[in-house]
C-alpha cells in the first residue's frame, strides 16, 4: 500500500498562526494522534495480509500435494494399462495361433478326402 501523506485540517491552521506554545503543542498532540491511528490501522492491514499470504501458502502445499499424488497415480494407471495391453495381445496372439491351426486342419480334412 502507498504511504499516506498527512495534510493539516483547517482547524490545525488557524492554530499555527496563533503561535501560542500551547496551541503548538495541542497541534502536536493532535499530529501525533492522527500519526498514531494511522500507524494502528497500517499494522491491522500489514497483519491482514499476512495472514492471507499464510493461507495462500497453505493452499499452495495442499494443491502441490495432490499434484503429486494424481501424478503417482497416473504412472501406475498407465503401467497397468501397459500390462494389460500386452496380456490382451498376447491372448489375441494365443487365439490367431489356435485359429490358424484350426484351418490348417479343416483345410487337411478336406483336401484328404
């Protein structure tokens, strides 16, 4: 946030003029006042704030987390995927063999007869 710059009230002013030692020091009892709100309100905000980083980082570390837990899961998914693809081409293949020698001996009985 961008420092705030202070300026006199009108009140304060007048007072300036006059010149009294007390009107000063009531004027600087009074800067000092508005300084001092000022400042309370500033490390409200800057503590606000601090606490939103906080909780940002906290969401940050649980979606990181999770990131890697769905990307440990993907890479055994697509390794099961994997094995089961080969199993299912080894069964075709299994299959395609048994077909061939299937016709291979219906062709044999028909051309021994």
């Amino acid at each position: 946030m961008a420092p705030t710059i202070a300026v006199p009230s009108v009140k304060a002013k007048e007072i300036q003029r006059h010149k009294t030692p007390a009107a000063e020091e009531e004027v600087l009892r009074k800067r000092n006042e508005e300084l001092e709100t000022e400042l309370k309100r500033s490390l409200e905000r800057e503590e606000t704030m601090r606490r939103e980083v906080q909780r940002t980082w906290e969401r940050l570390m649980v979606a990181e987390e999770a990131e890697e837990r769905l990307c440990s899961q993907m890479g055994e998914l697509e390794a099961e995927a994997v094995e089961q693809a080969r199993a299912y081409k080894a069964r075709v293949t299994s299959l395609m063999d048994q077909l061939s020698a299937a016709q291979m001996l219906l062709h044999s009985l028909s051309v021994s007869r």
